[in-house]
C-alpha cells in the first residue's frame, strides 16, 4: 500500500487538476431487475434460523414503549447503558453477521390471501428482534397494545434486557406502495408508485413519481416525489447529469409489490440499500423509509456528540439545528444527513438525504436504518466509492468542493469572552509576542460590543480597538470578531441603522401574521434577517462595510445561527397549526420544533421556516463570504457554528460550547473527522475548553492536540480564569510553545492538504481506517488520526498518563521528530508521552515538506524548505508541494501557482516543477532527511555536484545548506 497512498497519487495529480475546473460525467445505463415477492420467504426462514436466539445489550434513548411504573427503573438503565462503547457491539455484530445471511426482501403475503387482519400472531413473532422495525416512533405516550393493533401493527413485549426493542412494529404485511409503469429514460427509469390504503398520518400522498438517474459510474440518484403537486426541496445547487451513464458500477433491482429498492455492488453483490425490509410512508408531514445496511460498521449522520463509530444498537439520531452545550443524544448545530458505511470486504459507499426538515435517523442491530422526516421529498444520492477516500470526494462532487483557506488561517488562534476591554486584549497579544508564542490571529466575543448589538464597539471599554487591529496588521496578524444574527430591536427608531434599514428593505424572517417575528438573544428583543431573501444580501454587506471602515477585521465568526433564541417561538408566541404541531416531531432537544429558535410557522423569501431552518446557518455563511470578498478582495475566512451541506465552500466550523474536560477532548477528535467527511476540513473544537476552568495540565495536552486541529483556537468562557498559553507556568508555556512551532513548521504540509481538499475534495484531517480500510482494528479508532495520508497523531487524552497505547497499521512508521523505524505487523504500541511530547509519525513512502517556522504564517511563508522522506520497504516515496500567496482569490483557477513533485526511487530524489509563479522564486529548499536509508552512504551528488552530508545510527541521512530554488526542479542522489 506505500506506494498507493495519499501524497504517493501526486504524479498524476497535474493531469487531474487541468480538467478540475470542468466537471467531466461519465454516463451510461445500469442493470435492473425485477423481484418477485415470494423470494423473500426463503430468506425470512434462513435469517431468523440464523439469529433468532441472538440477546443483545444496547443503548436505548427512546423509552416510550413501558409501562408508567416501570419508568423510574427505565431510566437508570438508560443511564447506565448509555455509556457502553459502540465499538464493542459493533464487533459483536460483525461476528454475528459473518454467522448468517444478509438481511433480505421483506415478505409479503399475495393480496388476495392478506384479507382485513395483518397482525397474525405467528406472522408478529415470526419476526426476530432486531428486525423489527418501529409501528409507533411517537414519544409523548406509552405504547399500549390497543394504540398499537389501532395502526394494524404488531404488538410483543419484550425483555427488560432488550431495551430499545419497539414493542410496536410493523407485521411483514403491512400495506405499503405498489410500483407501476416503469419506463426508461435518458437518465434512467421513471415509474408510479401508488398507495390503496391510508396510513394512520394524516395526509397520505397516493400516488408518488420514482425517478432513479444513473447519473455517473460511481453514482446513483433516485428521488420520490408527489407526482401531482410541487414540494419544498432544499436550494442548494447540485450537479445536473445530462446523459447515463455507461458502466456504472451498480444494480438496482425493483420489487413491485409493495414497492422496494435493492442496490448492489456489480462487482461483489454486495446488498447496500435494500428497502424492502420495512414499508414505505409519504405524507405531507410524515415520510419514512428503512433499508438494511451492509455491516454496522456506519460514520456521519451529524452533529451529533459520539464516537466515530455510530453505535446501531438501537440509536435514533436526530437533525434539527439546535443551540446546545454538546453532549450525547441530543440535536446539535449542524445537519449533515450522510454516512458512509463500511461493507464486509472493506469497500465502502456512501448515502446522501437532500433534504432540510426535521428528522430522525433510527439505527438498529439487524443492522439496518430507518431515515423518518416531516417534510421535502426523498432526494437519496449513493456514492459508490469504492474506498473511504472516493466515498468523500464523490459526495463532494454534488455539495460542492471547500474553499480554498488564506494561509493565515492556519495559524494559531487566541479569543475568550471576558477580556472585558481592548486594553486586556492588546496585553495577552504583547505578552504572546514578548513570549515568542506563535500567533496569527486574535479574535474578540461578544463583550467588545455597545449591549450586544452587532456592527458596533464600546467606545468606552473598547476604544482603542482599531489602534489594537493596526498594531496586529503591522506585526503580520489578524483580527476576528463574533456577529450574531439577530439584530437588536429595543433602541427609538432613528438610533440604531442595522434595524431601522432592515425594516424598510424588508429583510427580517416575518411571523405568520406578516410582521417581523421578535425573539430574544443577548441584545434583548431581536429580529432575525432572512438570508434566504437576496435584498438581506446588500444590506448585510453595507453593515460590515460600514464597520470595517471603522475597525478594519479580516474575518468573520458567525455564532447562535442555528437561529437560536432565548424564548421558545417568539415574544408573542406562535400560532398553533400543523406546522408548529406536526403529527409527528422528530426527537428533537425541548420536544418542539420552536425550542429555543423562532416559530416553525415564521416566513422567509424561500419557504416557511419550517422547511428552511436548518439552513440558516448555511446561508449566512454564504451571505458573510460573499462580503467578505467584496470589503477586502481577498480569500474570505469565515468560522460558523450551524452548518449543512455545501457550507465547506464558504465557512469552516468549530464545534461548540465544549467544557474543560478530558472527555470532551476525546470527542473532539470524532467531530474534527466527522466535519472533513462532510466537506468543512476548516474545523477544531475551543482548546483546553469553552466552559469549566481548565487544569495546567488538561490544557497542556489540549494545546499539543490543538496543535493538529485544521483550524486551532483556544477560547473560554467569561468569569473563569484565563486559559492562554501566558496563564501558565514557564514550563508549561515552552510545551504548548514547541507543540505551535511544529505545527507552523508543517504549514507547507498542511497548506497542500487544503490545496488538495480545495481541488480534489480530499480530507484533511483523517480517520486511520480511511486510508487501511482492508484492516478492521481501525474502524473504530477515534484516539489517533491523519493528516493527509502519511501524518500520525497519537495525543494523551487522559490524565496523569507519561505514555500512550498508539494503534500501526500494517508497515513501517518513522518517529517524526528522530526519524527511527518501525515495522508494525498492525499493532498496538505503549509509547513514551512526557508532558512536554505528543507522538508523531510518518508513513513510510511519503515526502514531507516542511519549513522553518516563525511565530506568524506570514514570516514563516518566506522560510526555507526542509524536506523530510520516509523511504518504504521499496525505498520508495513521493510527496508534493503546493504554493502560491496565501491570500489572493482563485489563485489555482487563475493559475498564479506552484506546483512541486518530489520523488525518490533508486537511492534518487527528484524535484519536478509542474507549475511555477514568481512566490516560488522566493523561496529556496535548504535541507534533507531521508529516513530508513539502510546503508552508511559513501557520497551525495545534488545536481552533479558532490556535497557534505551525515548519516546517523538509525539510518537517517542528512543533507544540509541546500540553498535550491524551489521554481527549478534537482536532482539528489546518494550512494
């Protein structure tokens, strides 16, 4: 695998790179079939033969199916369940499943033989635990057998021990849609699906159009829509296909009645969507659909606080954007209505859901996924892969590749609120510098403003803040701070222009009744602009133009977008109607679509906020980079708390009010890798914690984690005590002070992996498993992760500890720092881990650029090279180089760039210039390591001419005083 990983791709990279820009899609036809029903009753025999004595522990977050007086008892096992690691089941199940078959075709007996009665109590039994799936989802009762055989389900009690087990589920024949006239068409197929009896949801749609489009080889489209009647869909722009595609490397097959869907790998036959397990529902306020999944093994589906790994013991996900403290079980900031699942062989696909209401995501032992949503249509893209890696660039070929970051962005980050004055600021700036601390940016919160109102400075506390910017200008620095959305509404008319002009352009979210919905955040009584409505646009860009007149900032941190709001609705309330009390609420955090946000029923330019709520903090993303653009003509840099698909080409993310724990550290991992498989590589969480005060030495470690975040930020919480790195100790300052250095000495590293991300939709930060998929003791590692395909990081996430138990796959990894081997067979390794040390290692056949780091990115950009080569067992690498000013726009599309590749084979290293501008000729290469040169060499030639060197014990050579143009390529040999 060394010479097929990451970075080794970058020979062919230039070839890819010229045709980026024209998104080239392959069509064709896909193979399709027809099932007859009565298949599946060969399977249902041979499944439950195979499972039906299987007892299993698991998590339970919905306990609506006991008794009352059982609740008390219920709830602490909930509690105590709730903290068992997924990881263990998830392997529990794997054995399980390589014991017995794939789930199959749900079996439905003929029409004619159903009669009135569905719920045979032999058909009801017949169906094995984790099979079933949920007749009765609601929360706000407990199911009785009269509520449940009132929806013609089955009704079992089961075992205390089988918490999560619906007691109410759907019998195998269970009336559901039946698929008519499918015809071709220049994508793919086209048929009606048509529903005879009514479901126990109010306002079933009966008749559905199914269009599935093989849109390229490696993706399948298929949405189901009301035929007669136009639906919200979500507006965000996707890729329009315009013919099929010619080998797609997928079946669909098609079960008629009652309607279903199997996806297949062509190559293997693996079973990927099969959604004849459950039955179908579309009504205008409930739509439901179930398929099995291929192993458990399943990521994404955020924001949720987890592990990596998603548990399916029974774990209902819910997407609604919600203001939260993150913790488990509970809707957070984003939404991000994708995963990618793992299948037995170690190939990988991808699922995608476009659509924006509430939902709930139920995952279950079988395994299997029920996706229930209260609104849009189904709009389903499966992304055939087939490795993690191509999962992710194919889904970022539909929401649309991230942008490309200022290289300032990737420096260290300084905020907290509380400084209290732009005095305090200013000093932790001076004594940073004074410390030779590396820092790009300093950012403010919500106290550098007059009572909370955005677009405006105290002039008292604050008033020396544009001196504080000039002085962070001429010392190659930044400054960030914090907008809010809503806009306060409480001063006389005539004071405050943000809400006077707002009110006569028509630009805030309206309330049913047609008049601007007030709510309440930290200004007080607040509005809230529409982003979705485009005059909200100009008149967002003329409030940050006004201010950066004022107080020149580089950037932008866009807070409480989800939108949040101190009361639950508005000050008036909300009406009381469908769309406030939908027949059925997904579990969302407070029990009701307006808890702590603004009215489901409140209009905007797009559609109600029932439909568009999530997307808020999308669309003031897009809104804040697109000023951004036009106020300083460069690369925007935006940060953003609420996300969704798409949001990566405009804003990075970080993750939330977290607190001073060491738990919430570890998490914080899970959401960096989640983040860059959604398409936002620009994430990191508040190191050493939001709120709580922090110990030295939890922040210490935090720090040298912090220092591997695509986006590094400390940041805390007003009225605790400080948490920069000056709050601390001199030795504990020199620690967090080495941690940054590394980090800037990699920006050439890191710059190319968001090159990379930014052009071929790569991760940046990296799950283990992503580049070894083939080797399963990675699929729930969330202790270490990537950076690219050849950086391993190995933090301490415990207290106390002098040490860590670090995972190597399968090959050799050199010590980052000494550049000593070691061959893993794929194994765990305890590693030394003093308090001033975290584990770093690189791949064997990779090339590292490096450079001499400085204390900003913008003195450090003008250092010399270092290249550092991890030989593999071929005594092979290669690497790459991107390069350009770190600031203009489109600097790739406009091709004002360099392009580097390095490579070593035969004891050579090889520097090809693919790509050159004037920034290269700045910068010179100045030194080499090879790491794992197996012989003491006798001579190094660099460009014909022979030069000094050294060659230390463990077989590193050593090269120094280079002085090599970066623009012309060399040649270095050693022998």
């Amino acid at each position: 695998m060394a010479d097929s990983h990451g970075l080794a791709n970058c020979s062919s990279y230039h070839s890819v790179l010229l045709r980026c820009s024209a998104s080239v899609i392959e069509m064709s036809s896909g193979k399709e079939f027809l099932l007859d029903p009565p298949v599946g009753e060969e399977w249902m025999k041979s499944h439950q033969a195979a499972k039906d004595n299987v007892t299993i522990n698991q998590c339970s977050t919905h306990p609506r199916c006991y008794l009352w007086p059982l609740i008390p008892t219920v709830i602490l096992l909930l509690v105590l369940t709730s903290s068992w690691h997924g990881g263990w089941s998830a392997r529990q199940l794997a054995k399980r499943r390589a014991e017995g078959p794939e789930m199959g075709i749900r079996h439905v007996l003929p029409r004619s033989s159903q009669g009135d009665g569905l719920t045979d109590p032999d058909t009801c039994s017949s169906i094995p635990e984790w099979g079933r799936f949920d007749c009765y989802p609601e929360r706000d009762r407990v199911v009785t057998r009269e509520l449940c055989e009132q929806r013609d389900c089955c009704f079992i009690q089961v075992a205390m021990n089988l918490a999560g087990v619906p007691w109410c589920f759907y019998p195998s024949n269970f009336p559901s849609y039946t698929l008519r006239n499918l015809t071709p068409t220049e994508l793919g197929k086209v048929g009606e699906l048509t529903r005879s009896k009514k479901t126990y949801y109010p306002g079933d749609i009966w008749k559905l159009q199914l269009n599935v489009m093989f849109e390229a080889n490696n993706r399948l489209h298929i949405q189901i829509n009301d035929s007669s009647n136009p639906r919200y869909e979500v507006p965000i722009e996707v890729p329009k296909a315009t013919q099929r595609a010619k080998n797609p490397l997928y079946t669909i097959e098609y079960s008629k009645d009652p309607f279903g869907m199997i996806v297949k790998r062509k190559s293997t036959g693996t079973v990927l969507l099969n959604t004849t397990v459950a039955p179908l529902f579309f009504a205008d306020q409930f739509l439901q659909v179930s398929t099995s999944l291929p192993s458990p093994y399943l990521y994404g589906l955020g924001e949720h606080r987890a592990g990596f790994l998603q548990s399916v013991q029974w774990n209902t996900l819910t997407f609604w954007a919600r203001d939260s403290v993150p913790r488990e079980f509970v809707n957070l900031y984003g939404v991000h209505p994708f995963y990618l699942s793992l299948e037995p062989d170690g190939m990988s696909h991808g699922v995608f859901l476009l659509n924006s209401n509430a939902m709930d995501v139920v995952l279950q032992p079988a395994p299997a996924l029920t996706w229930r949503t209260i609104g849009g249509i189904f709009d389903f893209y499966i992304f055939m892969g087939p490795d993690p890696n191509s999962v992710i660039q194919q889904y970022l070929e539909v929401i649309g590749l991230p942008a490309m970051v200022p290289a300032w962005g990737l420096g260290f980050h300084l905020c907290r609120w509380g400084y209290g004055s732009s005095n305090a600021t200013w000093e932790v700036v001076k004594q940073m510098r004074k410390a030779g601390m590396p820092q790009d940016a300093q950012w403010n919160d919500i106290d550098y403003m007059i009572n909370y109102r955005d677009f405006t400075f105290d002039p008292q506390t604050f008033a020396s803040l544009p001196q504080m910017v000039a002085d962070l200008h001429s010392h190659g620095q930044q400054y960030i701070m914090i907008v809010d959305p809503a806009i306060s509404s409480v001063q006389s008319p005539g004071s405050y222009w943000p809400y006077d002009e707002g009110l006569k352009r028509g630009v805030f979210i309206n309330n049913a009744s047609g008049s601007p919905l007030i709510g309440k955040v930290w200004p007080g009584l607040t509005a809230f602009p529409d982003f979705t409505n485009p005059n909200t646009h100009q008149w967002w860009l003329e409030n940050l133009l006004q201010f950066h007149k004022a107080v020149p900032f580089d950037g932008l941190w866009i807070d409480m977008n989800e939108p949040s709001n101190f009361v639950d609705g508005s000050q008036s309330g909300c009406p009381s109607n469908e769309l406030e009390n939908p027949p059925y609420v997904p579990g969302v955090l407070g029990g009701i679509l307006r808890s702590q946000t603004i009215c489901a029923s409140a209009k905007q330019s797009a559609s109600t906020h029932y439909n568009v709520h999530s997307l808020y903090g999308l669309m003031e993303a897009k809104t804040s980079a697109s000023a951004l653009v036009k106020i300083r003509k460069k690369r925007p840099f935006v940060i953003s708390r609420s996300t969704f698909p798409s949001q990566g080409r405009y804003s990075g993310h970080w993750l939330g009010d977290n607190e001073s724990t060491w738990k919430d550290m570890h998490f914080s991992i899970a959401g960096i890798l989640n983040f860059n498989m959604f398409g936002i590589p620009l994430v990191g969480a508040d190191i050493c914690g939001f709120r709580g005060s922090t110990t030295e030495e939890l922040c210490i470690r935090w720090m040298q984690l912090g220092a591997f975040y695509p986006f590094s930020r400390n940041h805390n919480v007003e009225k605790e005590k400080a948490q920069d790195p000056m709050a601390f100790s001199e030795s504990a300052q020199q620690t967090m002070k080495r941690a940054l250095l590394i980090r800037y000495s990699l920006l050439p590293y890191l710059y190319t992996l968001f090159h990379r991300s930014h052009v071929l939709g790569e991760t940046v930060a990296r799950a283990i498993f992503f580049e070894f998929p083939e080797d399963r003791n990675t699929y729930s590692i969330d202790r270490q992760f990537l950076w690219g395909s050849s950086l391993l990081i190995s933090p301490v996430l415990e207290p106390g500890a002098v040490s860590v138990t670090a995972y190597f796959p399968k090959g050799i990894w050199y010590d980052f720092h000494t550049g000593s081997a070691f061959s893993s067979k794929g194994e765990y390794v305890k590693l030394a881990a003093p308090l001033d040390t975290i584990n770093l290692h690189l791949r064997e056949g990779a090339i590292i650029p490096t450079q001499e780091p400085a204390t900003t990115i913008w003195v450090s950009s003008g250092n010399p090279l270092h290249l550092i080569v991890a030989l593999s067992q071929n005594a092979t690498a290669k690497g790459c180089l991107f390069w350009d000013d770190g600031e203009s726009l489109d600097t790739y599309e406009r091709n004002d760039y360099t392009y580097v590749e390095f490579s070593v084979d035969k004891n050579q290293l090889i520097s090809k210039v693919v790509h050159v501008n004037t920034e290269a000729t700045y910068i010179k290469v100045n030194t080499l390591n090879v790491y794992g040169v197996k012989f003491r060499p006798s001579k190094v030639i660099v460009n014909q001419k022979p030069v000094s060197f050294s060659y230390s014990s463990n077989q590193v050579l050593t090269v120094n005083s280079l002085h090599l143009p970066l623009d012309k390529g060399f040649h270095i040999t050693w022998s």
